[in-house]
C-alpha cells in the first residue's frame, strides 16, 4: 500500500540523489589552479603559449597587464602590501584555453617568472580547458589553431593560377580550405631582392571585378579572425608564409575578393584577386589529418 510516508521518503532518496550527483559531476569539471606568489616591489611575469585574450582579476589586492609589445606575456604584482587573505586570477588565452591561479603574498618571492608552454610540456598535468569564442562559432579554438597550423606545416600548393608580382617581391594564393563556416587562405610571398619587405597591413575586400565610368564602386571588408603565424618581415632572398582565418562568404561572378598587402615605406605593395570559381571548389578540411597538440 502507498501511502504519503513512503512517497516522501522516495521523493527525498531521489532529491539526495540528484544533489550527490550534481555533486561528483561538477567535481570531476574542476580546473586546478596554479598556485602563485607576487610581491609588492618586484613584478611577476607569466610567458603563456599564446596570446592573452581575457584576465580577471579577483580582487583590488592585485594589478596586472599584458606586457608591451608581448601580447602573450601577463605582468602581475600586489597592489598592497603584506596583503594576508589569498585571492585569484583567470586568464583566457587567444587558443580557448583557461588558465586559474591562486595568488599568495609574499615578500621575497623565489621566482618572479614562469613560462606555461614549458610547464605544460613537462608535466602530465590536464591545467587547460577549452573557451568558445563568439566569432569561431561552433569551432573549438583548439580545432582553429590545429587547422590553421596544419595547413602551414603541410605547405601544399594547389592553387596555381593567383600569383602577383613587383619589384622582386612575389605573392601567391597556395590554397583555399574550407570548414564549418569558415574559409582558410594559404598565402605565400617570395623575395627575391637584397632588400627586408616589411609588412605594413593588409587588406581583405569584396569588390566588382569592373567599374564603369560614373559608376559606383561597392566595396566590403572583410576582417580576419586569425592569422598563423604573423607576418611582418619577409627578409631578402627567402619565402614566408601565413594563413588567413576569415568567415565563410559568397561572391557573384562579377566579384572578387581582393587581397592587398602593403609594404611599410615602401611602392612594392602586392595585390591577389580570387573569384567565386576558386571560392566554391575549397577544399574541405575533413580531408587533411590535423595536428591538434594538447
């Protein structure tokens, strides 16, 4: 016979239940912190794989900013001295990856500067959780960087037919890709002169292929949400090359995606133009092996 005493104790097993497991779950998502120790005269440095994309402090005892110039170095130290309760930062790197750290006061510190990648590489330890980022959608920044960093090692050409060329300086489109809503643009430059081409900035737009006289010109830009590895000196007489993250889009046949890289100080500014037929034949992604290095 059911009566409201077994419905009550059936009911709190299941309450106890759900609330241990709840419990045990959100245990086993625990992110271990790094334990730290800052000072008031001294400034700490953290030197982390990639750049930093987010800090948070957890409280006034603490100041802290990416170094200048380094944008994956954190500087850190107390903003108070003697301070007696411990307190805590997270940082977010460009990569997804989160990093906790429990911070201590200490007035004579025996280190003062930490690298993470060596860490990371030295111990088996699971310290990193991957973030999502609004603008790679439903890609894990993991899977980006592991993309953009496998077509660079691989350094296929199959796109031969987009190449410019001036003054010694050449630019070449090596390949197209293709993944979730995303297009990968393999680039390459070639100099061939005495003289460092020095990277000014470029530029990504969708623009008619002719303009008539009188006729407006519509223009779209474009801006890359990744880039692997950064480009700044193609030194004279060697190649460099890097890889454009930018997000899916289309084009008419009347259009193209004009790329403009601009020489600092310099008149050997390059121009490559890609059309909808190189755009819609991109390869997919899910036929390379890509590197993803934890």
């Amino acid at each position: 016979m059911i009566t409201l005493k077994n419905i009550l104790t059936v009911l709190l097993f299941v309450g106890l239940s759900f609330k241990t497991f709840g419990q045990q779950s959100l245990e086993k998502g625990r992110v271990e912190p790094y334990r730290l120790e800052v000072t008031y005269n001294k400034t700490c440095h953290l030197i982390f794989p990639v750049a930093i994309r987010y800090t948070d402090l957890g409280s006034n005892l603490l100041i802290a900013g990416k170094a200048e110039d380094a944008q994956n170095v954190l500087r850190i130290k107390a903003a108070v001295k003697d301070f007696a309760e411990e307190t805590n930062f997270s940082v977010i790197t460009e990569d997804g990856k989160f990093y906790s750290f429990n911070v201590i006061y200490n007035a004579d510190p025996y280190t003062l500067s930490y690298d993470l990648q060596k860490m990371k590489n030295d111990t088996d330890r699971e310290e990193v959780h991957n973030v999502q980022f609004e603008e790679l959608g439903f890609n894990p920044p993991s899977l980006t960087e592991g993309i953009l960093k496998t077509i660079y090692q691989q350094n296929r050409r199959y796109v031969r037919h987009i190449a410019a060329r001036s003054y010694g300086i050449q630019s070449l489109l090596k390949g197209i890709y293709v993944h979730n809503g995303k297009f990968y643009l393999h680039l390459e430059m070639k100099n061939r002169s005495n003289v460092p081409f020095l990277v000014d900035f470029c530029t990504y737009k969708i623009v008619d292929k002719q303009v008539a006289k009188r006729t407006v010109s519509q223009e779209r830009l474009l801006l890359p949400l990744r880039e692997y590895p950064g480009l700044e000196v193609v030194s004279d007489n060697s190649n460099a090359s890097n890889v454009i993250l930018l997000d899916q889009f289309t084009i008419t046949d009347q259009q193209v995606l004009r790329i403009e890289v601009f020489e600092r100080n310099g008149a050997r500014n390059q121009v490559l133009e890609i059309e909808n037929s190189d755009l819609v034949a991109a390869k997919p992604v899910s036929e390379m092996k890509i590197n993803l290095e934890r």
